[in-house]
C-alpha cells in the first residue's frame, strides 16, 4: 500500500475510534488495555486509543494477508 493510502485509512480508523469512543462503546477495551499496559483510562485515554487505531489498522492490512 503506499504511503498516501496508509494516510488516508488511517484517518478513516482514527475518526470511527473518536465516535465510538464518544458514543462509550469501547470502556470494555479502554479498560482491558489500561489494566494490560498500566495505563490510567482518562489520563492516558489518547495513547489507548491510538493503541486501538494501531490494532485496527494491523488486523486490516495483515489480515488479507493469512
């Protein structure tokens, strides 16, 4: 994929993250992902869910690939 693309569904990821975070559909991860790394819900909200955009974006571009 080239780089203009990588951009631009990572875009994509990160607004579908933003609006299901606002709609509170994702405290089950949120919470899963700051007992994993240690991480404080509200304080580190951003860096978990950039963590969350990352898996995302990983399981659709390895994915294809299994």
């Amino acid at each position: 994929m080239s780089n203009i693309h990588n951009e631009k569904e990572l875009e994509e990821i990160q607004a579908y993250v933003l609006e299901q975070d606002r709609k509170g559909l994702l405290e089950n991860d949120i919470r899963d992902i700051s007992i994993m790394y240690n991480l404080h819900a509200d304080d580190d909200r951003d860096a978990i869910l950039e963590h969350i955009e990352e898996s995302i974006f990983y399981e659709r571009s390895v994915g294809g690939l299994i």
